[in-house]
C-alpha cells in the first residue's frame, strides 16, 4: 500500500521501515507541519485499522523523504493497558 501511495518505502533495519518520498513533496515545501501532521496522522489510523499495535508511526523528519517512519512501538509508550 505504501509503494502504490508514492511513499517509496525502504527498510533500513529489521524494526523500521523509512518512507523515502513524500507523495505530497510540492505542498510539503510551503506548508510542512501541515503536510508532515497530516502523514502522520493517515499512517497513525492505517497501523490502527491493520491493528498493528506492534508498529507506530513516528516524526522523523529528514530532508528530501517523508517525515514520517514506521518503527518497532517501544514498550511503555502509554497504547498497553496496565
């Protein structure tokens, strides 16, 4: 999904997977918080419709890329119940 979305995704190690192009890299030079929020919140709500509670989508920003990175969730980051 992510390749056919223009993400351009690469694993650069077993646990993350960096989303090399920015599908919206025109908009995103004049507006990037608004560009970089609105990715992060699709990925957020497409790892939640997958229920993919292992993986979470983070900030990552990184010049000429995607700011967003999908990561192994760190334990204690407040989504287990406990």
């Amino acid at each position: 999904m992510l390749d056919r979305q223009g993400f351009e995704p690469a694993r650069e190690a077993p646990d993350r997977l960096r989303l090399r192009n920015c599908p919206f890299h025109p908009l995103a030079a004049q507006a990037p918080d608004l560009v970089c929020g609105m990715n992060h919140a699709f990925l957020t709500g497409y790892l939640q419709g997958l229920r993919a509670p292992a993986v979470e989508a983070v900030l990552a920003p990184s010049p000429g890329e995607c700011c967003v990175e999908l990561r192994h969730a760190e334990a204690g980051d407040g989504t287990a119940a406990g």
